[in-house]
C-alpha cells in the first residue's frame, strides 16, 4: 500500500501591536511570545529562561519557520513540570491542555500516547499530525496515521500542541500538530550527563542518560533509555529500549546543518480486554496469556537552516522511516478459546521533505509583514500481512510467524468473523485514487493591550480514506465502492492573557464541523448473509467551550482546565444515528491542582474528572458481552508528584499515580489489546534518582 502527498503552502502574517504596547511582555510566566515577533533565525526557540514557566506557555506569532498569529496553542514545558515522567504519565504532562481526552492503554510502558483533543478519537493520536523535531514519526501521515512510537518525557525538552488551524501549515487533519521538541546540546560547553534511575511497583525499572555539550561549530546531544516491568494485570510484562543521537554543525555564520537518529523497540506482553461483568468483578482479571505486541522504529532526519539575507531564510527537513510493528494473540473474544492466534504484521518505509522560506519585511512602523511559503513531498509504502500465527504454548510463547500450514502472506478470511470460510489464499487487491485540492483558511489576533488578547481563526480540514478503512479480511465484512475521504472544518474564537504576574488565563469557544465521517453498518444482501459495511455514515458537529486558568499567590501555583463539547451525528444516512451523541466524546472533562514550590522542594496535587462517554454511535446504555459496546462511565482519579533537589548534583524524585486507588476504565478496544474493557492502572509508587554531572 502506498501513498503520495505534495503540499503547496502559503501563508501570510501582518503583524501590528497596539500603540503602546511594550515590545516584550511584562508578565514572565505567561508567554514566551514576543509582542512585534523576532524572526532572525529560523531554529525554535531554546527554553534556557532562568524563569519559570510554571509547565506551561505558548508559541510567539512567529517562531522558527511557522506562522501561529491567531491560533491556539500550548507549549509544554518539561523541565518546569512535576511529574512522573519516567512512565511518560500523560494524564500529568498534558495536566494542563485543556479538552484531552486520554485513553490509559500501556500502564507505566508509556510507549504509545493515545489523546484526543475537542471531541477527536485519542487512539494513537490518530487525528494529530505528531512530529518529532518538525517532521513526521507515524506510521503513515496520510494513509495510516497512528503513532506507535512516542518519545521519551525524559528526553523532551518541551511539547507543542496547535490546535485544528495548523492544517494550515502542516496537513490537513482536523485535531492540528503535536510536536515533540527534543533536548539539545548548547555551544561552548563541556559535556553535561544526566543519568535517572526509576524504581517502582509491580518491578517497574527504568534508567535514562543523556549527555550534550558542544565544541566550536559542532553541538551533540545523545539519549539512551531501557525500561522494563510486569505491569498492573497478570500477562502485562513490557521492555523497552530507546535511543537518540542529534549532531548540529554551524557551517557558517548563515548555514546551520543537523542530522538526527531515533531507535525505539518494544515487546508488549498484553493482558487483553474484559466484559463488564468481568470488570465488576475483578478489574486485575486477564483471560490472555499468549497476546503479544511488538514493534521496531527508526526515524532519521537531516535539518538545513540557512539565512540567505537577515530578512529571508530557508528551512528544509529531510526525513524518513523504517519501522514494523507485529501482533499475535486471540483478539476475537475477551476469553481465548485456544487454537491459532491471529498474526498481523506491517512493514512501514516512509520519506519525505518539506522545505520552507520565510521573508520578513518590517515596515516604517517596526511591525512586521511575514510571508510564509513552503514545498511537502511525501511517499509512503505499508506492506500489511494478516493471517493465523501458531497456537503458541502459554505466555512464553512471543514468537511472531505465521502458522505453518499459512506460510504465505495473506489475509486469513475465516479468523476474524464467523460467517462464510473461504479457502486459504493469497488475496491482492490494487486501488488508485488520486485527488487534488485547494485547503485554506484565516485567523487573526488583536492586541487589546500588554496583558489581553483577542483571537480567532477558521480554516479547512480533511481526511483521507485510510488503510483500516479499505482493508478486506472476509466476505462478512464489505467496503463502499465509492467511499469518499472525510472533510470539514475548524473555527476557534478566543480571549486570552494575564493579569501582573498573578493570573493567567486563556478561555475559546471552538466547532468542528466533520462531513462525511467513516463508519459500518450492519446489512443483509440478498443471500441473506448479514455483514459489516464500510461507508460514509453521517456528518458530524462538535461544539464546545475550553478554559484555562492559573494563579500564583505566594509559594503557590493554583491551575484548572475545564472543557465542554457536545458532539453529534446530524444528516445522517442512518436513522439510529441521527442526532445521538459522537462516541467517545465526554461532555465534561475537569482537571485542577496544586503547586507548592520552595527553593529546593516542588510538590504537586492533581485532579481529573472524565464524564460518562458512550461507546457507539447508537448510544446504546446496555453493555455488550463482549465488551466492545456499552458506555464509559465518569470516572476521577488524583496523583501525587514531588521534586526535591537535593545538591547541584543530586536530585530524588517520588510520585503516587491514581491516590485514591480507584477502578476505572477510559474506553473499549475493539481489537488490540483488547477487546473489550482495557482497566487502567490501579494506585502505584514510583521513586527517582537523578544525577547531574
């Protein structure tokens, strides 16, 4: 399977302050963005403040080579955060973008983060453009847009999250830009080694180092992680291993050239999905020994920065993929009735560039005028293999390979649905669809005054058919010949700002409208034979209200995020879902908490509550057998992190995920790890050791 993306871009940014508005913010915590922005070098901006951010700040008009004038944005500041984020814990490292849905699938592996903003399915986010650095790590930015990988919290330096108008810039997906913004060397210095040692429950071991520093022209930063345990549930036993290496050269004053590796390998043991009896009953409970996941990813990219005037420059980013992931397992049912699992494999080999230049041209009024352009080619391959795996003997048998009596690849038509059996076969199927369009928007921002902003933008988004959508596996389930790609578009209306240096708040109101949207529905073709068929099924309507407020009194940092969307299918094609709600989409999601900071001492409470989400788009209220269907009732759960430096040298760190020991469940898998209910995490005790030399 392959695909073949080229982007055009243009955009354009004139930039005007109000007249008395100092050209830098008064406020230190709130902004790292420049009122009139700075746009000599075309490298983001390095978090080096001696100043807190308190975890959390935004994107200037104008930084590096993006244009983010009149959009909503949050930059994640790692190193100003407490969290656990030896587990990649992203309920305390997205604490405060407000309106994440968070699905907890891994527990403390936090090897594949699964949010979703405004309504949007989390799972893998799928529905962000995630980027490393600038440039893609999914598996297929448009034909397959799950990340199985997900950086390190360790080895970030801070996370950027655009909302839906950075289609804008990069792509066309409706959730925006997630980026990972790695750690970096800085000139000039000796070599700086960080190494953390991570103990925890159920054997949690994690240990990192990283090292950077720079000599004359040449600056390096390298990264290495290896992080194993059993997990929560029986049968949930992870290791993984992760490494990072990143080589900058200022070739001149004007040229700047880095290049970047990323290796990542996990095995997953997994524990699969209960029913809901199963849950009220034991929420530990695993049914599967012999489901197994695992996955191979190497990303390298090669970054050239270079200033060909002070007022024009050019970035480009070369980048590409080699990865695989593999599953084997009994994911029919949430028992496993024994016999051959089901093997599914995929090979991904992705490339592409995207080069970017910028002109800045600054007016008799000091204020700039930035034009925007930029060229994306993509070209994805994804070689896909689904069959039966042999039948494994208990949970040490990880071993990935089809069976031998299915020794070619192909798609195994009795093993996924009962119904027809067809026998064994290679199965190809060729399809082209090319497309071409025009994808546009606008947004604007007004500068009320040093501490208020007004902002807004609308732009277009689309979708392309995936190859989850088009695959095949058996004649009980049939795709639309004529299904159509997914399109719509997103609008943000917002005030945000800060008052002195005590409060700090961002409020919007945001809509999605999503035509098209891909679905199945059950049918009976004239043989009598029900199946399951792939087509457009409805439109849909997110609206909502996101907020976001912190205050700073004394030695403490009070913050809350509070979102509310209704999603709804409307025009739909069919009647059971006309006007019911999107599943997966809770009307309500809360989170708050506390800082106490003292010198060498930083501690954090926190709170998050989920309301009641449905599992289907009929809103059925009565759960399944299976476990796939049935709502997602609300749930709470708080965590406790402390920071305490104890030298320059040493620093010890301690967390308690879920405090109050609840049982809870964020959504049902309707295939892996699943299916069925996937409980998260129950009250757990992490402690950190950090030295810094």
């Amino acid at each position: 399977m392959k695909t073949h993306l080229l982007i055009i871009l243009l955009s354009i940014a004139s930039l005007f302050a109000a007249a008395q508005q100092p050209s830098v913010p008064t406020h230190p915590v709130s902004d790292t963005r420049d009122t009139v922005p700075h746009v000599s070098t075309l490298d983001s901006v390095k978090v080096q403040a001696t100043k807190r951010t308190f975890g959390i700040t935004r994107l200037k008009d104008v930084d590096g080579a993006g244009i983010y004038a009149g959009k909503k944005s949050e930059v994640i500041i790692l190193k100003d955060i407490t969290a656990n984020t030896a587990t990649n814990n992203a309920r305390q490292v997205y604490s405060k973008v407000a309106g994440l849905n968070i699905y907890e699938n891994d527990g403390g592996a936090g090897t594949q983060l699964a949010i979703g903003g405004r309504g949007l399915d989390p799972n893998r986010v799928s529905n962000f453009n995630t980027r490393q650095n600038g440039y893609d790590i999914s598996a297929d930015a448009l034909g397959y847009p799950e990340s199985y990988y997900t950086p390190p919290a360790e080895v970030l330096e801070r996370i950027e999250v655009v909302r839906g108008a950075a289609s804008l810039q990069y792509g066309t997906q409706f959730g925006g830009i997630l980026n990972f913004k790695m750690k970096s060397g800085i000139d000039s210095t000796r070599p700086q080694i960080v190494t953390r040692l991570t103990g925890g429950s159920w054997n949690f071991f994690n240990t990192s180092t990283g090292i950077g520093g720079g000599t004359g022209r040449l600056t390096y930063y390298a990264f290495y992680q290896h992080k194993s345990g059993l997990g929560w549930r029986p049968n949930s036993q992870f290791n993984v291993n992760m490494g990072y290496l990143s080589v900058t050269l200022a070739a001149t004053s004007r040229l700047s050239v880095t290049a970047q590796y990323t290796h990542m390998d996990y095995l997953e043991h997994q524990a699969g999905g209960l029913n809901d009896v199963m849950f009220a009953t034991d929420p530990r409970l695993s049914t599967k020994a012999r489901d197994w996941f695992r996955v191979n990813w190497n990303l390298g990219a090669v970054l050239i920065d270079y200033a060909i005037t002070d007022h024009l420059k050019v970035n480009s980013r070369f980048f590409g993929l080699l990865a695989d992931r593999s599953a084997i397992g009994a994911i029919n049912t949430v028992n496993d009735p024994g016999g051959p699992r089901n093997y599914r494999t995929d090979a991904y080999k992705n490339w592409g560039n995207e080069s970017r230049l910028i002109y800045s041209y600054n007016t008799q009024s000091t204020h700039p005028f930035v034009l925007l352009g930029g060229l994306r080619y993509y070209d994805g391959y994804t070689d896909r293999q689904i069959g039966l795996g042999n039948a494994g003997s208990g949970g040490a048998k990880s071993d990935f390979a089809f069976d031998g009596f299915y020794n070619n690849p192909q798609q195994d038509l009795s093993s996924m649905y009962t119904g027809t059996v067809i026998s064994n076969q290679l199965i190809t199927e060729n399809r082209l669809s090319k497309r071409s369009f025009v994808i546009g928007g606008i947004g604007f921002s007004y500068d009320e005054n040093a501490s208020m902003e007004f902002y807004g933008n609308i732009s277009q988004n689309y979708r392309a058919i995936n190859f989850n959508d088009m695959s095949i596996v058996n004649p009980n389930f049939r795709v639309d010949p004529n299904l159509k790609d997914e399109k719509g578009y997103s609008a943000d209306l917002g005030i945000r700002g800060h008052v002195k240096e005590i409060f700090r708040y961002d409020l919007s109101l945001f809509t999605i409208d999503y035509a098209d949207r891909i679905g199945t529905v059950w049918l009976t073709d004239s043989n009598a034979i029900t199946y399951q068929y792939t087509t457009n099924i409805s439109k849909s309507r997110n609206l909502g209200v996101e907020s976001f407020e912190e205050l700073h009194i004394w030695r403490l940092t009070l913050f809350t995020n509070l979102s509310f969307i209704d999603a709804r299918y409307i025009d739909s094609k069919v009647s059971a879902y006309e006007n019911k709600k999107v599943e997966f989409v809770p009307p309500v999601i809360f989170r708050t908490g506390i800082n106490f900071q003292q010198k060498k001492l930083s501690v954090t409470w926190q709170y998050a509550y989920t309301a009641k989400q449905f599992g289907d788009a009929t809103d059925a209220t009565t759960p399944s057998n299976n476990g796939i269907n049935g709502p997602v009732p609300s749930y709470e759960v708080m965590d406790l992190s402390a920071n305490y430096k104890c030298s320059k040298i040493f620093l010890l760190s301690a967390s308690i995920n879920n405090l109050g020991n609840h049982m809870y469940y964020t959504h049902r898998a309707d295939s892996y790890p699943g299916p069925g209910i996937i409980p998260a995490d129950g009250r757990s005790f992490y402690l950190t050791m950090q030295v810094t030399l």
